[in-house]
C-alpha cells in the first residue's frame, strides 16, 4: 500500500480556488512575459540595425546585419538561456523556488536568463494543476503580443514625427537620426515588467511542496499555507509531526532507482522540447524574413527605415493576436478535458501538416499572400495549442519535488538547444538559393521552401518522440513522481508507461 500523503499536500489538492491561486499565476507568469518579450523583441529591430550600423553608401538596397552579427543577435540570449536552464534549475532544487525566481527577475532587469523555476505547480489544486501551469505559460504570448504592439506605437509614433522617403527615393533621408533611439526604447520595456513582478514575488512564501518535501520543514509549510489558502491547518499541523523527516524513496538524478523510474520520461521531455523548439524559434525570430520572402511585406528599399519597423511589427502582430495568443488559452481551456499527451500528439501533427503545407506549393502561396498568412497562422495555433505549452507543463509535474526544478532545467535547456540550432541555421538555411538574392555576406542557402521541409519533418519526429511523455491528467504531483510509495512496494506499485490508457 502507497504511503499516506501529508495533510498539508492534501490540503493543498483539496483546496477551492481563491484569490491567491490567481495571483501567483500572474506573479510566476509575468517572468514567462518578460522572456518572450527580451527573446521575440528582438526580431522586431533587426531590420532597423542594419540599417543604422552597416549601410553602405550609394549601395542598392539598405543595410543589413552581416552574418556573425545577426547570428550573435538573434542566438546569443538563446545560448545564455541555455545555461540559464541547467545551473538554474539544479539551484531552484538547492534554494527554493522563490529565491531562485527572484534572483533570475533581477538578472532580467539588467540582462537575461531565461530560466523559470516551476513555481506554480506547487500551488494550485490537484484538479486544476494543469490549467494553473499551462496559464502562467500563456503568459509568454502576451509577451509576444506586447512587444509587437508597443514596437507599433513607438515606430508609429517616430514616422509620424520624422517623416521619411523610401530608401531608393532618397537613401540617406530614409534613415532620420531619431531611429537610432526606437530600437533601444523597444528593448528597454522589458525590463518594466521584472521590475514589478519582483516585490510581488518576494512576498509570497516558498512553495509547499519544497518547504515540506525537500528543505523538511513540515509545520513551515502548513503554517504558509494556512495564511495565503486561508484555511485552518492546525490538525494537519499535528499529524504531519507524525511523518519522518528522512524520505522513502530518496534517490539522486544519477541513479539506478532515477533511470528506470524516470529516465524514459526525461529522455521524452528533453527530445520533444528539443525538437519543437528548432521549428518554433525558426519561424519566430525569422517570420519577418518568411514575409518578406513570399512578398507579404515590400521590399526593404521601398520603405523608410521606420516604415520598415512598423510593417514588420503589425505583421508580427497580427500573426500573434490570430495564432500564438488563441493556442496558449485553448491549451488552458482543453488540457484537462483531452489530457497533455493527446493536445502534444494534436500539436506536432497539425505542425507538420501545415508545415509541408506552405512548403510543398510555396511557389503557389507567393501570390496568394492572405491564405499563406492564415496557414502560417495555423501553425503558430497548433504550436501553441500543443507541443508549444505542453513541453512546459509535463515536466512540472512528473518528476519528484526535490528534483523537479532540476529535470525541469534539464529539459527546458535540451530546448534552448533546438531554438539555439533554429536561430543560427534557419539563419543560414533560408537564404536564397541564388546568390544575386541572398543578403549582404551571407553564402547561398537552400531556400524557405526547403527550409519549411526540413521543420515539417523535425516536427513529425516529435510526433512519434511524444510517446515517451507520460499522461498526468487528473493526477497529484505526488502520484505522478510516486513520491508516497513504500521503498519496498516501489518497483511494483511504479506505472512507467509512458502511453495513456
């Protein structure tokens, strides 16, 4: 027979939603705003860079990024949030989660980390875990969203105030000395958000299942609870005395014990981020250069240098308020009717269908640009509405508490990995196969068209990879990491699958 769980874990199962629920989903989602913001805001200025610092006079077309450069831009916050995800995962375990994501808000404020300890697993009640988790990950889409719309209001704001000819009506009046501060006040917003989140964050407490299953401090965690759940704990309190401090089934990340209990679903989780992210990243940080590849957007030298920001930001826009925003709340709305594993499977094969859908007749879509925008639409839809958000929530919550934030880490990083192959190869990858129409300095690539294909087939490998993940809907934390099995019962009561039944 499974071990008793402790009161205050039930409690927490158990509890009705309140007020508190919310706000640490808008606390612990608001440092997943700021990241999408720092990481997808870059791509909206890019364009205005090239301009500003590598023009070259009397040349036919406006600066851009030579390559070194745009890789360093678009893939350098993406290697440090690598790191980021290993060193502050394993901390998250060694800390807490609290101090951990305080500590990453303040490296935001004045760089990037990219790393969010799974805070709100620990919170919500057992029925709404995923929702709870998959809601604080939605938040990244309001980054997004946000950062397209105030890079719309700040260039708006600036052509409307500088007026500029097209580069090739006039190439020097086309870039107004101002510009040079849109991209910096574009970038600089992101920190706002760190910044306020940071005093809400430091009052909450740590979370339950840390306080009581890894630093030990049973009656800590009851006594917390009791005053943000405004619940009375003082019976749970007693008996949670009766528990020993030393766990049943203690066991380290690189052992026996981890391997044949979790090993398959670390391997899953890592893989499916892995392999989602080369394929999102790409069409994320690159999207601008998709549009203006199938003519979508003009030229760059028919447009001022501001215009050109501006075009390049509604269009991001859009695609965010009609594709990226919708998934991430039809992925809270559904993850506990159809379950991770089904919305995952869902996501990664829509993926691939509208992917080989844009690339197979791409020559067709070049002059079909309202129905190439939907299908590209589509695909952020089901990134998001799939593998997207749920290669966030499983491995919150099926790994023990005290390694959670570090499998977590683990995982998120084999991600950064795929977004950082993505930035830097899609780079490449999607120029243009003849060398008249690749940008300044870049070798020929293989084309968009090629470039969609390979992402199709990635995602159809994540596809099958998804059946390693385990289904943890309608589950606790603790049933799904077996945290309150006997050592002895552990190998036989332990479900492995990895395939829902």
């Amino acid at each position: 027979m499974a071990g008793e769980q402790l009161q205050v874990l039930n409690a927490l199962d158990v509890a009705k939603t309140q007020w508190y629920h919310f706000t640490a989903i808008v606390v612990a989602g608001m440092g997943f705003f700021t990241d999408a913001y720092d990481l997808f805001g870059i791509s909206l200025v890019t364009k205005l860079l090239g301009r500003i610092y590598y023009t070259v006079p009397n040349a036919a077309k406006p600066g851009t990024l030579p390559p070194n450069v745009g890789a360093a831009v678009n893939g350098i916050a993406l290697c440090g949030a690598l790191a980021g995800q290993l060193f502050f995962g394993w901390l998250g375990d060694k800390m807490g989660r609290k101090h951990v994501y305080g500590l990453t808000l303040l490296l935001m404020i004045v760089g990037t980390t990219h790393f969010q300890p799974p805070l709100c697993p620990s919170m919500p009640t057992k029925g709404l875990v995923g929702p709870s988790v998959a809601a604080v990950f939605a938040m990244q889409g309001f980054g997004n969203l946000t950062g397209g719309i105030f890079a719309l209001i700040v260039s708006a704001a600036f052509k409307a105030r500088y007026s500029a000819p097209s580069y090739e009506a006039n190439a020097t009046a086309s870039l107004v000395p101002q510009a040079d501060y849109v991209w910096r006040i574009i970038l600089m917003f992101g920190a706002i958000p760190a910044l306020l989140t940071y005093y809400w964050r430091m009052k909450m407490p740590e979370t339950a299942r840390y306080t009581a299953l890894v630093a030990k401090n049973t009656n800590q965690a009851a006594n917390d609870m009791a005053k943000v759940l405004q619940v009375d704990l003082v019976e749970e309190r007693e008996k949670v005395e009766q528990f020993p401090s030393k766990p049943k089934n203690e066991f380290d990340l690189f052992s026996r014990q981890f391997l044949q209990r979790h090993g398959l679903h670390l391997l899953g989780t890592a893989t499916t981020w892995f392999l989602l992210d080369i394929a999102f990243y790409s069409q994320n940080l690159f999207q601008k250069d998709i549009f203006s590849a199938v003519g979508w957007l003009p030229k760059a030298q028919k447009m001022s240098a501001l215009e050109e920001v501006y075009k390049v930001a509604r269009a991001q826009t859009l695609i965010a308020l009609c594709g990226t925003v919708p998934g991430y709340w039809f992925t809270v709305a559904f993850i506990d009717v159809i379950g991770r594993f089904a919305i995952q499977l869902m996501g990664f094969a829509m993926m691939t269908i509208f992917m080989f859908a844009l690339a197979i007749p791409y020559n067709h879509w070049t002059h079909h640009h309202i129905g190439f925008i939907i299908m590209y639409a589509l695909t952020f839809f089901f990134a998001n509405f799939g593998p997207n958000a749920t290669t966030f929530v499983v491995p919150a919550e099926i790994f023990p508490a005290r390694l959670r934030s570090t499998c977590h880490g683990i995982s998120s990083a084999a991600g950064k990995a795929g977004s950082v192959v993505g930035a830097f190869g899609f780079l490449y990858l999607a120029q243009s196969k003849n060398p008249a129409e690749t940008d300044a300095g870049y070798p020929t690539g293989i084309g968009v068209r090629d470039s969609l294909m390979i992402l199709g087939g990635l995602c159809g490998l994540g596809f099958f990879f998804t059946f390693l993940v385990p289904e943890s809907k309608g589950k606790s934390l603790e049933e799904m990491s077996g945290e309150n099995e006997d050592e002895g019962e552990e190998a036989a009561q332990y479900d492995n699958r990895t395939v829902p039944v």
